[in-house]
C-alpha cells in the first residue's frame, strides 16, 4: 500500500496558491471545479479541498453542515471566503447567485428561449394547449408550466 507523501496539513497547503484574494488550490479538481485530496495514499478517500481548508484552518464541520463560499469561486481554499450554513442555506445560496440548472442551463431542458417565446406567442393567439405540446413534443403541464413561469415572472416586474 502506497503511504501519503507527508501529513495532510503539509501535502494540502503545499498545493494552495495564495493571493491577497481567493487562495486557488492547484492540485487535483472534480470535473465541476471544486478541489480534491486525497486523505492518505493513492487508495486514500477523495476529500474536498474547501472542506479540508476549513477543518486545517477552524476545527471540525459539525454533522449536517456544508462549507460554502462567500467568493463563489470553487477552486478557492481562502478560509476567509469559507463560511458554513445548511442543505437549505447552500440551496438559496446557489439560488441567490443564480447557479440553478433552472431553463436553458437545465441539461433535461427541451426547449430553447425562442420555444418558450412562440408558446407564449401562439397561447396568446389562442392555440390549444394541446396542439402547442404536440408541436412542441412536450406535455400539456409543461405547456401550463411555461405560462405560469411568465405570469410570475411579470408580477415579479410589475
């Protein structure tokens, strides 16, 4: 079995490029961009590097608890910009810096932006729902989703 090439603490921030803002790690990342380490050896357990700069630098992450970034900068370590908070608070955090996989970034999403306009279009000339999702190859809800997702969004711009 393949030891680790020196204690975590020394393996990890020897891979940090630090600057006077986010702290970049220069090691291994998954595809989305977030660090990784392994926790010992090359059979060692993947750990995220954020997590592993929050323990080095603040102690344990309590049970149930993520660390998020106040940078929104995956690959940064800065325990400055690292802050804990719930599945909840991560959730309205993605949501508040606009991440969602929500309409065209969704990789399910079926419909372009100029899809969802004709719609609108063709609901507001008066075509059946029924014949806009057979058009469309789509079902009837997702029609009715399309409509109700612009009324909220025009009494959210009034």
């Amino acid at each position: 079995m393949n030891k680790p090439r020196g204690p975590l603490a020394e393996r990890f921030w020897r891979k940090v490029e630090k600057s006077d803002g986010c702290w970049l790690w220069k090691g291994g990342r998954l595809p989305i961009g977030y660090g990784k380490i392994r926790e010992g050896g090359v059979h060692g357990k993947h750990l995220l590097a954020h997590r592993v700069a929050w323990v080095l630098s603040h102690g344990a992450i309590p049970d149930g608890m993520c660390v998020l970034h106040r940078c929104d900068v995956r690959a940064c370590v800065n325990p400055a910009h690292l802050f804990l908070g719930t599945l909840a608070d991560n959730s309205a955090d993605m949501v508040a810096k606009g991440r969602q996989c929500r309409g065209i970034k969704n990789p399910r999403n079926v419909l372009s932006e100029d899809d969802v306009l004709s719609i609108i279009d063709w609901r507001a000339d008066g075509i059946s729902a029924n014949h806009i999702a057979a058009s469309f190859g789509i079902s009837r809800a997702t029609v009715y989703r399309v409509l109700a997702m612009k009324d909220a969004q025009e009494l959210a711009t009034g």
